[in-house]
C-alpha cells in the first residue's frame, strides 16, 4: 500500500515537473521568435526604406500629443516590416500636398496616404496591387435635404463640396471635362465640421465620401448624413512606388497579402478604425 501511494506521489510530481518544462519551453519559443523579429528589425544589413506620409489625417495618420506617428497607416506599416527583414523603415511626415513630390525627388521610397488609383497618378507612378482600405465612394447628402442623388449625373448643376487635391475631386473634375452640362464643384479645405455644416444649411447639395466618412462625421458632430444612390467609384487604396521600384513594392505587397490572410489587417481596422474597412 505504501509503494502505491509513493507511485502516485512520484507520479504526480512527475506530470507537474513535465508541466513545467512545457510551459517553459513555450515561453521561450515566444521569447525566441520577438528576439528574432527584434533582430531582424535591427539588422545592420537591412535596406532603409523612406517611408512618405502625412501627419494630420485622423484616425489613419496623424501626430500624437508626443509628436509621433500614429495612426491606420502607421500600423499596416509596423506589421509589413515586421514581415521584411530585409527592410527597415523609416517614416518621414509632410503636408499631403507634399507627400508626392517629395516621392518624384527621391526623397522617399514609397508614399502612404489612402492613396487610390487614377489616370494621372499611374502614368507617373507604380502603383501596388494589393489594396488595404475600401475606399469605394457614395453620393452624400444631409437626410433632412430630401435629396435623392442616384448618380454623378443626377449631380449636374448641383453644388457639390469636395478637397483640392483629393480623389473626390479627380472624380468631379473627371466628370466635367467630358460632360456639357457641368457639377458645380465647391472647393473647401476648412474642415469636416465645415462640410457637415454647409450639407446641414444647403451651402452644397451632396459631397462624395466613403462609408468610413459617413460613420466617423455622424458620429463625431451627431450628423444625419448618408448615402444616396449606389457607388459612384469603387476603390481600394494602395501604396505608390518611383516606376522602377518593381522589387519593393512585389515584397510589400505579398506582405500585405499575408496580413489579408491572416486577418491582422481587418484586426488592425476595427481596432483603430472602428469596423472592418478592408473590403468593400
């Protein structure tokens, strides 16, 4: 009786010891793979890679009240790199407007700002093919307005509020050049609260958004906007290289291919976007 109960003791000992000596070994796997991906983040060896984008475009990228950048584009970046140790980025912010010929210079390698795809940008850029935000556009107008906008047609001889510069523009613009009967574009770079009051009092009649821009602005200034119609553009965003950067923007993207996979991307997006924006 006695031998049995010293079995079952030595028995019991044993699992935990083996217990233990698991658990250890998993803790150092893990501990083994950050030590990796630190190193290979460190690595002397690796290529710099100047990363262009802006630093004042909440949630998707933006200065903190530290001064450092944060932000969508910020994170999708970390976990790229992460994924290539042969690179190593660095972040350089400047106004939008300047975000571009600052890549025509050669001052940075690659320039990240929910950049979409348009006629212009890809006879001077290498676009990648990979897209990591939906970035699809709707007719917007104040509910109250009573508007019922279907199309870009329906927006002919209506004020419609856009940014200078932006793809919301290039679309408007785009439209006017090849119609007679033209959209009275409005210029405003005051700010979201400005284009929500002038949807608000009629100052403009629509705008063209993205459903992440309807959501953020009804829910930051308690808005009533939605959207009228069906998509007058669907779109993702991309990174844009110099034309003959092929090697850079094929690694990035099966980097960015693999964080579609594995779900990090959609995670990175409800995380700090507050919903899956990643797909149409």
């Amino acid at each position: 009786m006695k031998n049995i109960k010293r079995f079952k003791k030595h028995y019991i000992i044993g699992l935990l010891t083996l217990g233990s000596l698991l658990l250890a070994a998993c803790e150092n796997t893990e501990q083994s793979n950050e030590v990796k991906a630190e190193a290979a983040n460190n690595d002397p060896d690796a290529k710099e890679i100047i990363v262009g984008t802006g630093n004042a475009y909440q949630p998707f990228v933006y200065l903190d009240e530290n001064g450092q950048l944060t932000g969508y584009e910020k994170a999708v970046l970390d976990e790229v790199d992460q994924l290539l140790p042969q690179y190593k980025f660095k972040y350089e912010s400047f106004e939008f407007k300047n975000i571009l010929p600052a890549l025509d210079a050669g001052k940075v390698d690659l320039a990240a700002h929910q950049y979409e795809i348009n006629d212009e940008r890809q006879k001077k850029y290498l676009f990648g093919k990979v897209g990591y935000t939906d970035y699809t556009s709707y007719v917007v107008v104040d509910k109250a307005s009573g508007h019922d906008f279907q199309s870009l047609d329906d927006l002919a001889g209506h004020k419609v509020h856009t940014s200078t510069g932006s793809n919301f523009a290039y679309l408007l613009e785009q439209y006017n050049k090849k119609h007679d009967r033209k959209i009275d574009i409005v210029y405003g770079d005051g700010g979201n609260e400005i284009l929500v009051k002038n949807l608000q009092n009629g100052t403009v009649d629509a705008a063209l958004l993205t459903k992440y821009d309807v959501n953020k602005l009804n829910k930051q200034f308690n808005a009533n906007l939605v959207t009228s119609g069906k998509p007058v553009n669907v779109s993702k965003t991309y990174y844009l290289y110099q034309k003959n950067n092929t090697k850079l923007q094929k690694d990035i993207d099966q980097a960015l291919q693999k964080l579609i996979d594995n779900g990090k991307l959609a995670e990175l997006s409800k995380k700090i976007l507050g919903g899956d924006f990643t797909t149409s």
